[in-house]
C-alpha cells in the first residue's frame, strides 16, 4: 500500500516543459488565439498546463501536445478552448482606468443628443470576468437613466470568465466600488450568501455575453458599433496581428466610433484608421 500511494502523481506537482515542447505552445497559441508568449513566460505556462495535463489524466505535457495537435470537431474544439483558457490572462476590475468613464459618459449624451432613439451599441472585448461590461452598463444608466437606449455586446476567448460574468456575482470588498454604486446597482446577498454582491437585473439586462476570438476569419457581430473598448489586449499579439486586428475593428465600427485602449497601448501604426482623442482614446476615421 505505501508502494502504491508513493507512486501516485502529487496533486500540486508540475510536469516537464522543455523548450521544445513550450516552443510548441507558443506556436499553438499563436495560431489560435493570436496571443505571443514571449520567453519568460515558460513558468507560467508550465504551471497552468500542469493543471490541464493532469485533469485529462496524460502522463506528460509532451504526451498531451501529441493528443490535442491533431484533434478535429467537436471534441476537437471543446479542448482547444481549454488549452486556450489555460494561457490567457484575466486581470480586471471595477471602474479599471478610470479616467476613461467620464469620456464614455461624454461619449453617450452626445450619442443620445445627435441620435434621438437610437440605441447605442457598445462592443467590450475582454470582458473576462465582467467588471468592465458592468462598469459600462452603470456609466450609461448614470448617464442616461434607468431604461438607456443601450446594448453592450461583452464578449472573451475565455469560455470559464464568461460564465463568471453572466452570474454577475461578485464579493461585497470588489475594488472599484463606491458604497453610492453598491447601493443603486448590487443587491447583497443574506445568509449563506453574506459577503456577496449579485448585479441588478435592469443592469444585466443591457449584456449580452458571448465568446468571441479576435482571430476568427469572420467577425459576426451584427449593426456598426458606435463605442468599442479593447483595454489591455493588443499587448499579447505582435505587430502583424494587432494591425489585423485593428482593421478588423475599424470594419465593425462606425465613423465618428471612439476605441478606448489600454493605458500602456499605442496605436500610432494605424493613423489611417484612427485618430487619438484622448488620453488612449481613438477614433475611427
């Protein structure tokens, strides 16, 4: 029996990663996810991928590789997104870089005042976890009222941070909230729930949640979007795919649009789709 229970993997234990076989991880997720893993992160993704090797019970990081590379179908595409969810990174908060909320609120009474009835489409990529997409939905029911004539479309790669943000709960300490916005926008939960905020319903109602990858040939996202934040992302792709990307955004935008970036991003290598407005605001041209 000790013999036995020795020989038994250590739930904690990490597995191999040789460069070979994280030479290969950066090309699959280059490939899939557009994301460039640069050559200190060979830690991190040993640790994460130590995790999926083991749930899916391979004996090694190497020998899960040699699974997952020829899988196809739905099989296929159910674990390519766990391998995907495995390396992205989640960081996020309420009301992050604040400086940007009162230019979407600008943004908004413009829109309303220039547009009467027409609803505002808003896009939030990256929405992990939620913060940011609920973050917009309080600006605009700040800024507009209780029944604003606005849709915000927040999508992610990550299947798992998606499901996080459709519950809409979060704990009462989250960083980033007055007690002015907990009272008009959360309810607290009671009981086995104490310590837990859950979003109000007429906020929630505002989101739609979706996957979405940035690397899809197609973008199917329905009428031009009039607001777009796409905050901390472009810094995982390299040169080539940020510009794809961008010029995909410029498509699914309308002129006159506004893109809010990331505050340590720069989008200098497309001044002929974008125009800087503000401090890591854009607008399409």
């Amino acid at each position: 029996m000790t013999a036995l229970l020795s020989a038994r993997p250590n739930p904690g234990a990490e597995y191999e990663l040789t460069a070979a076989d994280f030479e290969r991880v950066r090309s699959l997720i280059l490939q899939r996810a557009g994301i460039s893993l640069h050559s200190g992160k060979q830690a991190m993704v040993q640790g994460r991928l130590s995790r999926r090797v083991r749930k899916t019970e391979h004996a090694s990081i190497a020998e899960y590789l040699r699974w997952i590379e020829p899988l196809r179908g739905a099989e296929g595409e159910a674990e390519w997104q766990e391998f995907i969810n495995c390396l992205t990174t989640n960081l996020t908060a309420f009301f992050r870089e604040e400086h940007h909320f009162p230019l979407l609120a600008e943004a908004m009474r413009s829109h309303q005042n220039a547009h009467r009835g027409a609803a505002i489409r808003v896009w939030c990529n990256a929405a992990s976890t939620g913060e940011e997409p609920y973050s917009l939905a309080m600006t605009a029911i700040d800024t507009l009222g209780t029944k604003p004539a606005v849709s915000i479309t927040a999508s992610d790669i990550d299947t798992n941070v998606l499901d996080t943000a459709r519950r809409g709960v979060y704990g009462a300490d989250a960083r980033g909230l007055t007690p002015e916005l907990l009272r008009r926008h959360f309810l607290r939960g009671k009981g086995a729930n104490q310590g837990r905020i859950r979003i109000k319903p007429e906020l929630a109602s505002l989101i739609d949640f979706r996957p979405f990858n940035l690397m899809d040939a197609h973008w199917s996202l329905g009428e031009p979007f009039d607001i777009v934040f796409c905050r901390n992302v472009m810094i995982y792709f390299d040169a080539e795919t940020q510009m794809r990307v961008l010029e995909g955004m410029h498509r699914v935008m309308r002129p006159g649009a506004l893109l809010f970036a990331g505050h340590s991003e720069n989008f200098s290598q497309a001044r002929s789709l974008f125009r800087l407005r503000g401090k890591t605001v854009y607008e399409r041209l």
